[in-house]
C-alpha cells in the first residue's frame, strides 16, 4: 500500500462514517504491521457490573513509524490481507520512556 493510498484511507476515513478506535500499540515487530489493543468497559448483561473488555486489532503501518506504548487512532477499510482491515490514522500521545 503506497503512500498516497494510507492518506486516501485516512481522509475516507474522516469523510465517511466509518468506525474508529483508540487503542495502545502492544506490538511493531512486523514490517507495516502494528497490533493495537484496544480496552472498554461494559455493563455485565446479568449482573450490572462493569467489567474490562479487550480485543486487539492488527493495523497498517505504512511507513513503521508508531512503536510499542504509543496510543493511536485506527479506522476500519478494506482487506489489506488476511488479518489486516485497519489502518492507523494518526498518533494520540507518544510513549514515555519505558
């Protein structure tokens, strides 16, 4: 994926109503490839208790400029392979030192 198809993702992705996530960069040891993971909280269906939800999201990486700790913005677009739909749109706050 070029450079000029990540921006078009990202600008659709503002334009379009397409889903967004916040989320931690846990992992950039792939070329082009970040794994997000992103938390929530959500009311137990049963028991009213809020409970911790997590899930993590495999995001493109164009450029393998965001790195471990990093928090950063993903929108969903098309397949880029088989476990890749996301592509990272901007970075929310850099990761302190470790």
């Amino acid at each position: 994926m070029s450079e000029a198809q990540v921006q078009q993702a990202a600008a659709v992705a503002a334009v379009k109503n397409t889903r967004t996530l916040v989320g931690r960069v846990v992992s950039d040891k792939r070329d082009k490839t970040v794994t997000v993971l992103v938390e929530r909280r959500v009311t137990h269906e049963l028991y009213g208790k809020i409970v911790g939800r997590s899930r993590k999201y495999q995001a493109h990486d164009e450029k393998g400029e965001f790195h471990t700790g990093d928090t950063v913005e993903i929108a969903e677009g098309r397949p880029i392979s088989k476990t890749k739909s996301w592509v990272v749109t901007k970075l929310l706050q850099k990761a302190g030192l470790v």
